[in-house]
C-alpha cells in the first residue's frame, strides 16, 4: 500500500515518547491547577446553598424569600464570575489566583456569623448577606475557570489535553464530592 514505505523518522519517535512519558509529566503540571480546582469547589459546596440559605431575613420574611434571593445572588454572580475570568484570568497571575482561592476560606466564619442572627451586622444584615453571596459567587466562578483554561492550556493537544482534562475532572468533583460530605456537620455550627 501507499503508506507502508513511510520509515520511523527521529520526529515520530520523539513525538511518541513524548506522548508515552506524558501521562507523569502531565499530571504533575495539570496537578497545581487541579487542587486550586479542588479547593474552589470543596469551599463553594461546604457552604452553598446549606449554610448560605440558612441566613435568617433581617426582619419578617413571610412569603419565604431570603433564600431565593440569595440563590439568585448566587447564581447571577457565579456566571458573572465565569464570564470575567474567560476574559480577564490571563492578566491575573496564578499566584493571585491561588491566593484567592485559599483566601476564600474566610467566607466559612462570615456565613456562620450571618446565620447566626438576624442582627449579625444590624440593620445592614441583609445587605450584608447579598454582599457577601456575590463577592463569594463571583470568586466561586472566576476562581473555577481560570483553574480549567489554565490547566487545560499548560499541556499540548491531544493525548496530553485528554489527561489533564481527567485530572481536572476528577479533582473537581472530588472537590463537590468533600464540600457536600463537610457542608452536613457544618451547618450544624454556630457562633
């Protein structure tokens, strides 16, 4: 047939090598984005919607509507978030990104504190409690979608774009999968 007088060049080789040795190489350059994944998503599910929309109303709230407020908050600024980080995550370093991720930890005593009370900031609870939604929304998905391009982006296509996409995967959901186990003995907390 045509194709059978094509030789092994030194390229072919060293493409297939490099594909061969990649699974390593791969993992370890997909992994630092991947637990930045991980963590985002562990802190989004650790306390939304179980603690987020047990944040008392500031006053009466007959008809119920403090926690569908702030669920729309919440998913209003979570696709807001993603929007902003398709576009402006490549001028924001990895090292700031990382670092508002960890940073994002903090949101656990200030949701407890807001479910404590009513009262928690006075008469700005609520507007303290959508402040506070939004900042972590936005974050939420900003933060999730810079991990994903960039991880994606650290590796060639093909079989290595198909690795570090797994390992995404697989630290994404194993980060929803520890926030919910964590979001039960949590919302039992309480200041």
């Amino acid at each position: 047939g045509r194709g059978e007088g094509i030789a092994k060049t030194p390229q072919t080789l060293e493409t297939k090598g490099t594909a061969e040795e990649g699974g390593g190489s791969v993992y370890r350059k997909v992994l630092p984005y991947g637990v930045g994944a991980f963590l985002d998503f562990f802190v989004t599910l650790a306390l939304f919607p179980g603690i987020t929309t047990s944040i008392p109303p500031a006053g009466s709230d007959p008809m119920g509507w403090m926690p569908v407020i702030l669920i729309t908050v919440f998913n209003v600024g979570d696709l807001s978030g993603r929007m902003l980080s398709a576009a402006f995550q490549r001028f924001v370093s990895i090292y700031a990104i990382a670092l508002f991720t960890v940073a994002r930890l903090g949101f656990v005593p200030l949701f407890l504190y807001l479910k404590s009370s009513q009262h928690s900031f006075g008469q700005w609870h609520f507007e303290a409690a959508v402040a506070a939604i939004l900042l972590f929304a936005l974050s939420n998905g900003f933060m999730a979608t810079a991990f994903l391009i960039r991880g994606q982006g650290c590796v060639r296509e093909g079989a290595e774009r198909n690795i570090a996409s797994t390992v995404l995967v697989l630290c994404l959901t194993s980060g929803l999968a520890a926030g919910s186990v964590t979001a039960g003995p949590l919302t039992q907390l309480s200041f």
